[in-house]
C-alpha cells in the first residue's frame, strides 16, 4: 500500500503537540481524578486527547478516532480507518512525578497497522514507524536485540488495573520468568516497554488485559525493527483481544513456553 506521507507527518505532529502538553503539566501539582479503583486520569490525559482529535478532525474528518479518554473502541473498530491514541501512557507513573510515560498514536487503515508513533516527552525520544520502511528513533534506524536464551534476556511486562482480581496468576508467571530471565521490569508503560524491544534495550515483553491504545504503535515499531509479535498463544495478533508477546525474535517461541501453563489457567 502506498501511504500518503502526510499520514506519519500527522502522527509526529500529534504527538509532539501532545508532549507540549504533558511538559505544561508534568511535576505541576495537577489535579488527578479516578476512573477505577486504581486507574487515574488527569487534565494532561484529557487535554492531550482533545488536541489530537481536533487536529484529525481538521485534517482527516472521515477518520475515525479511538482514544482512552473518549469514544469505546468497540464502537468503531470496522471503520476503515482509525487513528488510535493513548495520550498519556503510563498516567500513574505521570501523575507521580516519574519520567517514564509517553504518547502512544497509530493510524490502523481496513484492520492493519500502518503508521506508529511513541514519544517519550522528557527523554525527547520519538519512535516511529511506517509498514515497510522500518522503525527509526529520532531518525536513525532501529533494530531489535541479538539475545538467543532466556537467561540472557531481559523482559518487561505490566500488571492490569484487575491484578487485584487475578493476582495469583499474573504474580507466578512473573515469577517464573523470575526464574528464566537475566531480569524483568514492569516500568509502567506499555508503549514505552515495546518501543524499547524494538530499539533492542529490552529482549522481550508480554502482558494482558491492554487496550488497542496501549499497543497499537509499540506493535508496529517492534514489527518493523525485525521483531516478532503474536498473542500469548502465538496466533496473530488482535488489538481488541488485550494480550500480547512482543520479542526480538529468538525469544518468542521460549517465552511462550514460559507463558503457556499458566494460559491454560486463564
């Protein structure tokens, strides 16, 4: 498919505008409210959203918009078009100071991911991607790890806003990477944890329960810098089923593995 450019310049342009945003408010005392027990949105989130969709409105009006803060997903995931933000990904770690949260957008055209965008506004790290052209950080080109063995690898997951709910089984399969890995992380931002597979800082991730926003970009940016991405059984990917295994490749089959009992108890 040949993409219209300005496609990925609207991506970039949405999230840099995003960033200004969460640089107005980040570290400010910001007002934070709660949309679950655990689960917190704040004004950066709202206005952050609210910028991207007029800017889409503006530019693209037949486009659909899926976002966290606004319009269900499920609602429009058949439109042939879909531009899918997540404006502040990882809202707890920025409503309590820590720089480690990011914009995630992706423009999804008759179910495929064509355009993805992470930006890490304090760390001014723009991840990008186009299907078939690869990803690049601030321009330079990306490529997942090298590691071939578990024991060499270091993985990143996240715990959902039910952990409460589920916690035996998302803690034992942590633990039982715990048990194979040179490290895990949980850093708390979904996006982030898969543009770091790509740029081959972290080896591999998994994690249920995400949302289309969470993943949709992360996923391309992996893809596209020679990783593999699946579900947690090692099907093909479905941004509304909420799991998903992000690797450089030689990982994939043994974290599966790792995973698979404990899918058995889901």
């Amino acid at each position: 498919m040949d993409l219209d450019p300005l496609y990925l310049a609207t991506a970039v342009e949405g999230a840099l505008a995003c960033g200004r945003i969460h640089r107005q408010y980040f570290r400010r005392g910001l007002e934070v409210h709660k949309k679950g027990r655990i689960d917190l949105v704040t004004a950066a989130d709202l206005a952050a959203e609210e910028a991207f969709r007029a800017l889409i409105a503006q530019r693209f009006p037949t486009h659909a918009v899926i976002g966290e803060e606004a319009a269900p997903a499920p609602a429009l995931r058949d439109r042939p078009v879909q531009w899918i933000i997540d404006p502040v990904d990882g809202t707890t770690n920025f409503a309590h100071g820590l720089a480690l949260f990011s914009v995630s957008i992706a423009l999804r055209i008759d179910g495929v991911i064509q355009v993805g965008v992470v930006y890490d506004p304090i760390g001014e790290e723009i991840f990008t991607a186009e299907r078939g052209f690869g990803a690049r950080l601030n321009g330079q080109p990306l490529g997942v790890s090298q590691a071939s063995e578990l024991v060499n690898g270091v993985l990143c997951t996240g715990f959902p806003y039910t952990v409460r709910e589920e916690r035996r089984r998302q803690v034992d399969v942590f633990a039982a990477f715990l048990d194979e890995a040179r490290a895990v992380r949980r850093l708390g931002s979904a996006a982030l944890d898969l543009a770091y597979v790509a740029a081959g800082r972290l080896d591999g991730f998994w994690e249920e329960r995400l949302h289309p926003w969470d993943m949709a970009a992360g996923v391309l940016l992996v893809e596209e810098a020679g990783g593999r991405v699946t579900d947690m059984d090692g099907g093909p990917l479905d941004l509304f089923a909420g799991h998903v295994v992000a690797t450089n490749g030689p990982l994939h089959d043994p974290m599966l593995s790792v995973i698979q009992p404990f899918r058995l108890r889901a």
